[in-house]
C-alpha cells in the first residue's frame, strides 16, 4: 500500500504487527483515531507504555499482578494448598469471574510445544516443583487445553511431582452445560460416556 | 470481567475503545504485547502518540498529507482541473493504488446522515465549492459509495455546483471484472443492463 503520509503509515505498520489485525484493519483503527478526540489516543498509548513499563507478575503463582505477590495468593481465606495450572492469565480470569474456586493458580506462561520451540525450560516450571518440593501443595487441578501441546505438558508435569505426596486431577472434559447432543463432537460426546458421572454423584 | 491488575485492566479498556475491537480481544493483543519484546509496544505508543501530533491534512483537498498541500495537489503531471470527490482517505489510497487516474482529489470526511447526525457542515463541502467559484475545476467524478447516505451527498452536492460550468459523473457501478452472473445481486444485475456499454466503446 501506498501512504500519503509517514505518521500514518508508521502508525499503521505497528499496529498491524499485532495478531489478527491486517493492514487494512490497522488503517480502518488509526483513520478512527483520527476522528476522535486527540486526548483518547493519547491516553491509549500512554496505557500501553504504562503497561509495559509497571506490569508486575506474581512471584508464587506468576499471574500478571500490581504487586509482589497477587491478592489470591496473599488471601488467606483461599485454599493456598489447592493449585489450578493453567496456561495463561486469562485462564485465571475465566476461572475467577465464576466466583466457585476457592483455591489457587500457577501460571505456566504457555505449553510445552516442541513446533513452536517451547520447551519445558521457557515455562514456569520450576517454581511449581519447588512448591511441591516445599509441601505447599496438597492437591494440583491441571486445567489445560485438551490439546495434544496441552496433554503433553500435564504428562510431564505429571512425572516432575508424582513422587510428592499430592493428589492429582483434571478439569471434566464432556459436554457443556445447555449443549445439544446432536451438535457434540465425536471426541466429546465418547469422553462424556467414558467418563460419565454415578447418578448419586450429581451436584446440583 | 474482574483483572488481577490495574495496568492491565486500564490497557485492555483503552484498546477496547477502538471500534470492531471488544473486551476479549483488546485482553488478546494486550497480552501478546506482554509476551513480545518492550520496545515494540513503545514504538507502537509513540507513533501513535506521533500520528495525533504531527497529523496534517492538504489544505487544498484535505487527504492526511506530511505537508501543508499534498504531494497529488502540487504535482504538475496530474490534472489539477479533474477531481475525483471521495469520502474519506482510504478512497484516496484505493485509487491511487491502481495508478490509473491522473487527475486529483477532494476528501469530504464523511457522508451526509442525518440518521448518524452529520449534516453538510461536517464535511469539506464549502472548499469544494470555493474551488469550483475560482474556476478550478473542469470536471468532478462523484466516487461515493451507492448507498442512501452517498447518493444524498451527490444529490447535495450538484445542487450546490451544478451552477458552475463543471462536467459531473459518477463511477460506473455495474458487475466487478471477473465476477460470475449467476451470483451479482439484483440491483447490481440491473444497473449494469441499465448502463450497458456500446461493444464498440469498449476498452481494452
């Protein structure tokens, strides 16, 4: 594409680095910001500075933080010895926003994926065995995506902790909550009836 | 949504202000910003900050420009006296990018909507009008969009010029090169039997 102009084709060109935006999209939002009070633009890329320069993660649990240590590990009213493992910090958002897990997380930063060249070494691996190694986990809930990247990571978790004394699980894979039988993947459907649940087990 | 962070939330509300871009997706490239070297996400907040600063428009037909009159305005190889009218940049960059047309622009900044508030007044209307009393130009091509909103603004507009001895038309709608028969729309089917080409005034 042709600029008629050097801001607006620098502007354009980073924000198009982002994922999932083009160059079309990236000139559709800059021609908006154009068009909009100056002073919302600004405050957006003084929030992006801001963000980069004061972004803290937590040191027990390594989700993104305002401080040292984030408010779910410091609060004592959570189960510090009930950790979830999940992928990233907008697991633990999707996780809190239900408002039912009373436990704690520990977030790996990704998964282990020998194609993209993510090897355990670049996870937040070793924090985790340290509080096993410490006996500050009672039980692990790994709450990964079912994954081939995914099951590989929970495996070789699996063997780093299985010989401390911790109770392991993972979340229920089946159908979702109001979904239609009909419309289930196979996949789905068969890990459902596998793994279905004793009637008098229910929660309700 | 509930963030663990301030920074965090505030990035993710501010990205979330752009249009087509929501909660969820504003946390994505948020996110990806974390997970990406510093420097380019201070880049990005610069040229942002930079476009908002040293934005120009050509005082003459008022595309972004890095100059005060635009590098299509002062160039003496194009006709200065033909002029494309179209409603915003983008247009300009669409044009320009086939590399065909020789004459120049005049960006209006919109379309008329009295649905969406924008009235004559809004738009670049009175320094089109002010070039067409100066005798500037020969003849206009109306490039707006063939909706309601466009076809009023023409309607406006050769009502305000058509006083002026000036050759008005409008781009050709009709059906796109290369595109099948059997899946143009109907009005579109219809505008192209209407304004069908004499084979001999075909060009190649």
């Amino acid at each position: 594409m042709n600029y008629p102009s050097k801001v607006l084709e620098r502007a354009v060109e980073e924000m198009a680095n982002l994922p999932g935006i083009g160059k079309r999209t990236a000139l559709r939002l800059v021609l908006h910001m154009l068009n909009r009070p100056k002073s919302q633009t600004v405050a957006l890329a003084e929030a992006l500075d801001k963000l980069v320069d004061e972004v803290k993660y937590c040191q027990k649990c390594h989700t993104i933080s305002d401080h040292d240590v984030c408010e779910i590990c410091i609060n004592p009213l959570r189960e510090q010895d009930l950790v979830c493992v999940v992928e990233d910090v907008r697991d633990v958002m999707a996780i809190e926003n239900t408002g039912q897990f009373k436990g704690t997380y520990h977030v790996l930063g990704g998964k282990i994926s020998p194609m993209e060249g993510v090897g355990p070494g670049q996870l937040n691996i070793n924090s985790l065995i340290n509080r096993a190694k410490n006996g500050e986990i009672r039980e692990i809930i790994f709450a990964l995506s079912s994954t081939m990247e995914g099951d590989t990571t929970v495996f070789y978790l699996y063997r780093q902790l299985k010989d401390y004394n911790i109770q392991f699980s993972t979340i229920a894979r089946g159908l979702g909550v109001g979904d239609e039988l009909e419309y289930a993947d196979e996949a789905t459907l068969v890990r459902s009836i596998q793994y279905r649940v004793p009637y008098s087990d229910q929660k309700f």
